[in-house]
C-alpha cells in the first residue's frame, strides 16, 4: 500500500467521528481500529502508547466535565453532571477513534517509506524537505541518544534507574543531544547545496513507492465515504 493511501483514509474517519453522536457505535468504531491497531508487529508497544495518552486524558475530562473538584472544594451543586459525563465520554471516545486511526495510518506508512514517496511525489523539492525533516530528525535523535547513553553507561550511569536518580544526569544527556542537533544543520544544508537541491523542479528517488490498482480504489473509496458522510451531515 502506498504511504499516501492510509492517510487519504483518515478524513473520513474523522467526519465519521464528528457524524456519530451514539457512544455505542463510536465504541464498536473504537474496537475495531483498535483490533487493527493490534494486527502487524509491536502491537504491545502501540498499545501502551494509546493507553499512555488516553487513560490521563480520561481522568482530565472526568475532573474538568464532571465537576468534582467544584462540588468537593466549593460545595457546588452539579445536578446535570450525568449529561456532562456523557458529552466528556463522547468527546473521550472520538479522540480515542482519531489517535487509533492516526496509528494504523502510521503503521501502514514507515518512516522510510513515508520519506521516499514524499520526495517522488508532485510536490516541490522544498515543500516535500520540509514536511520529510521531522521523520528524519527523528530517526536522527533516536541514534544520537543511543550514542549518549553507552557513553553515560560506560561512566557509571544506569540508563534503567529510577527517574529520580537519573535526574542529574538529564542535562548531561539533553546537552549533547542540542549541541549535535544544531550542529548537523550547517551539515545538511551543505549537503543540500552540494547536491544542488531544487535545481530541477522533479527529482529521481531510488525505489520510489507506486500507486497501484488498490490504491485507486481505496482513495476513491475514501472520497465517496468523505463525500457521503459529509452529505449525509449537512442533509440532516
């Protein structure tokens, strides 16, 4: 599947999100993005990612929508915080749809294949740069970090200790991580100069992913389910 394909699928889960005011249909909605979620490899590791952002986010929309702190601390009386809980659940439940579906996308669409089809794609050379910086940034960071902490292991520090006795070295490993950063800018944009970018309006990308047949389909099926559901919202 093209990188592109699973992000063209993500405007109509959204307006589907917006269109459903039923928590039991944006429940099921969640239960199978989060089945999908699971199919391919570190299925645990996504899902702890989910859980990580939606679990504090639930108890937020609890505290703030229910009202607790008002009726505990100031002695306020919340007579419809039943509704109010209903509307943070479903705010809860299409928040949790989106981030759901953002990591199928993701899952479907690698970094380095991401990366690949922005370059070969019709957008121009700067344009396409600036939105594949961030994944190579990342990919950049992450090495970099593995560099600091063998050399922090190697002068005694234990990367896996509590965090507050890894809090003295927190600058010790922000530091170069900064300093390599800024440093590799001037690098790349050398780089970049040598190698005579946007000189021409199109480059060659080695192994550049291709639109296939279901491609097609699955972007003209995401443009009719766009189509309908946003019809189907103005309609009613």
């Amino acid at each position: 599947m093209h990188p592109f394909t699973g992000f063209a699928l993500l405007p109509p889960l959204l307006l589907l999100t917006l269109r459903l005011a039923d928590a039991w249909a944006l429940a099921a909605l969640l239960g199978v993005l989060l089945v999908l979620v699971c199919m391919g490899g570190e299925r645990a590791v996504r899902l702890r990612r989910w859980a990580l952002l939606m679990l504090p986010l639930a108890a937020g929309l609890v505290l703030v929508h229910g009202r607790f702190l008002d009726s505990l601390i100031f002695g306020a009386d919340v007579s419809d915080r039943m509704a109010r809980l209903d509307a943070a659940a479903l705010l809860w439940l299409r928040i949790g749809c989106l981030i759901a579906g953002a990591q199928v996308a993701l899952r479907l669409a690698p970094p380095a294949r991401l990366t690949r089809a922005l370059f070969a794609s019709r957008l121009p050379p700067s344009v396409a740069y600036l939105l594949a910086s961030p994944l190579l940034l990342s990919a950049q960071l992450r090495r970099r970090l593995a560099e600091v902490t063998e050399a922090q292991r190697a002068r005694g520090v234990d990367p896996a200790a509590p965090w507050h006795q890894r809090a003295r070295a927190l600058f010790a490993l922000a530091g170069p991580l900064v300093v390599w950063t800024l440093s590799d800018v001037g690098e790349r944009a050398n780089a970049l100069d040598a190698r005579a970018f946007r000189a021409t309006a199109r480059r060659t990308t080695l192994d550049a992913p291709v639109f296939t047949a279901c491609d097609r389909a699955l972007l003209a099926a995401a443009l009719a389910a766009f189509l309908l559901v946003a019809g189907s919202w103005l309609w009613h």
